[in-house]
C-alpha cells in the first residue's frame, strides 16, 4: 500500500497547495511576501548551485561594463561586503574577471566574461519568463503599473534604501 501512495504523490514542483488567506495588508508584509514568491519562481530557473543574488549581480554588471565593486554595489543597493562575496563566487565559476583599475590601484574594475556572457544567455529568457509566471495572475498594465509604483516608493525614500536599512543607523548618524 505504502508503495501505491507513493508513485501516486505528485511531484513537488507541480503540487499547487491553497495559497493561505492574506489577513496582513500592511505593505511590509506584502512586499516581503512578493519577495518571497518572485525570488522562488527565479530560484527554479538558474543553474543549480546558483546563490541567491548572483544572477541579478551577474546581469547587472554585464549592463554596466567595466564597473567598479563600490559603484556596483551602491547601483544595486547592496553593501560593498556583499557585493565582493558575490563577486568571488562569480568569478570562482569564471563568469567574472576581476581587475585592478589602472586608474586607482584601490579599485576593483569587474567584467563579465564569455562563460558570463553564455550563462547570461541560456538563463536570462528563464528568469524573465520565471517572472512572468509569478506575475501572470496580473495584466500587462497592471504590471507595468506594479513596477511604477514600486520604482516610486523606491525613489522618494532614498535615506532608507540602503543596505541594512531598518537593521543599524546610517552612517551620519553613528558617532
């Protein structure tokens, strides 16, 4: 019996339980939600062994090239720490380079390579449709609308998008 129950169990990637009822509106709990959902859905489609943030740091120094760690960083409101781990598991797997800047020895210049660029290429459209899949339940408009309202909040609180926000003080406030 027990070996009937299992060939019968559905795998589960395609199991969809009730999505439990939302009794919190509050926007940091919805936000943190949504966060949840939509680094889920991406998780599924990079490479295995892939961390967390390491495509968004990969996709976004390949729009940037030539970028330097700290600039990276603040671009993508991480802190320069986080930034560098990232960048040494990527360049680890070779789809980074890493150089000093002729400019500024104290500089690190990060590039992606062509193993980046091919990594870039296979994943991207499956984090992009990922994406699309998380977000299918809303039109095209509402979409568009999601994001712009996002980017909106993002830019009129500038003081609190940093890294640790909410966790330690600014920095001008620290003495």
């Amino acid at each position: 019996m027990a070996k009937q129950a299992q060939s019968e169990r559905v795998p589960l990637s395609t199991a969809r339980p009730a999505a439990p009822a939302i009794q919190q509106r509050a926007p940091v709990h919805l936000a943190r939600r949504l966060l949840q959902i939509l680094l889920n859905h991406v998780s599924q489609a990079v490479p295995s062994g892939m961390a967390r943030n390491e495509f968004g740091v990969l996709a976004d120094i390949s729009r940037a090239p030539g970028i330097d760690q700290k600039s990276l960083a603040a671009r993508m409101a991480f802190d320069t720490t986080t930034v560098g781990q990232l960048i040494d598991n990527l360049e680890k797997k070779g789809w980074v380079r890493r150089t000093v800047s002729p400019n500024d020895r104290r500089v690190n210049i990060v590039d992606v390579t062509k193993m980046g660029q091919e990594i870039l290429s296979e994943y991207r459209p499956k984090v992009d449709k990922a994406q699309q899949d998380a977000l299918a339940c809303l039109s095209r408009e509402e979409i568009k609308k999601l994001i712009s309202l996002m980017a909106r909040v993002i830019e009129a609180n500038p003081a609190h998008d940093r890294p640790g926000g909410g966790r330690r003080a600014p920095k001008a406030a620290i003495r």
